[in-house]
C-alpha cells in the first residue's frame, strides 16, 4: 500500500461552498459563495487535493430525492468551474440512526484517505457547522469554521480558525503552509 503524502483541503457543501438552502432540492437554488472556485483552484495548485464531504439526510428522510441531490450537485460542479474538486463523497443516512460516514463522525474523511492516499495530519476541513470541525478532529483534521452558513450562530468548537468565508479560510491555509 502506498504512503501516504496528499495534503487535503474537505469542504463541506451547504453554507460553506454555496449558500445556505435548507434541504436544497432544485439546482435553480444553488448560489455559490463567492471566489469559491478560485479558491479551490488555488488549494490545488498549491498541492492540496480538494474534497467535498456533505451530510444529505434528507435524501433518507425523503425529502430530497437522489436524483434531485445528483441535479444540485451538478450544477454546483459547473458553477465552480472544472478541475476544483478531485473527490467528492456525499453520506445520506438518517441523523437519528448510528453512522459511520454521516459528520461528525470520520469516515467519508477515512475512506478519502485510503482512496486518494492522503496524509490526514497535514489536511484541513472548512465548514459552517460545529459538526464538521467536530469530524476533522475526529479524523486527525485540523478545522476551519466559515461564517457563511450557520456558522456566525457557533460558539467555540474546537476550529483552529474562524474565518469569514471560504476565500479567506483557503488564504489563511495558504498563508500558513
């Protein structure tokens, strides 16, 4: 098995990338942050691989239908324009059920590891909710709170930074490397 050596940026979805829709269901709707994707594209071509983890459980809570998640993620694609992400892993169960995958618990950061070889102990996570800087630590993953989101309504989470959006928290890794 190869060693690990990619440095990864994971970037939640809702609030953190895009604007904030609560169960977002119509590709209509998705608002990008702005200087989302110049971001991205400037973590890539600073080494980092760039990862998109989100929690939909809507989709199990019927409320977004998988080809309804498949249209938003699409369109967000091609508002972020091409060569921004490298992966992007979506976890779908229910919040009141036990999950491996759904934030905060590690696993779409794990399995990313594996897949992409990626060294967890020089990557980052951004996002908006106190779950997901909660999943980097529990993933060995410094975190990055953005205020975009819900992110201006959480308190201290254990985030290694709080930045404004994402354009920022990417400058400040950036800065810090």
């Amino acid at each position: 098995m190869p060693h690990p050596s990619n440095p990864a940026v994971f970037i939640d979805r809702d609030g953190t990338l895009m604007e904030e829709v609560h169960y977002c269901n119509d590709p209509e709707n998705v608002r990008l942050i702005a200087g989302a994707g110049d971001a991205l594209r400037e973590l890539r071509a600073a080494g980092y691989k760039t990862v998109l983890v989100t929690n939909q459980n809507g989709i199990a809570r019927g409320i977004i239908s998988p080809q309804q998640y498949e249209a938003v993620h699409k369109r967000l694609l091609e508002m972020l324009g091409e060569d921004t992400l490298d992966k992007a892993y979506m976890c779908a169960d229910p919040s009141d059920k036990p999950s491996t995958h759904r934030k905060p618990a590690p696993g779409m950061l794990l399995q990313a590891s594996v897949e992409l070889s990626l060294d967890l102990s020089r990557s980052w996570i951004i996002g908006d909710k106190s779950i997901d800087i909660e999943c980097g630590l529990n993933a060995g993953v410094a975190g990055i709170l953005v205020k975009t989101g819900y992110g201006h309504t959480v308190g201290e989470c254990g985030a290694r930074f709080t930045a404004e959006t994402i354009v920022d928290a990417a400058r400040w890794i950036l800065e810090k490397t």
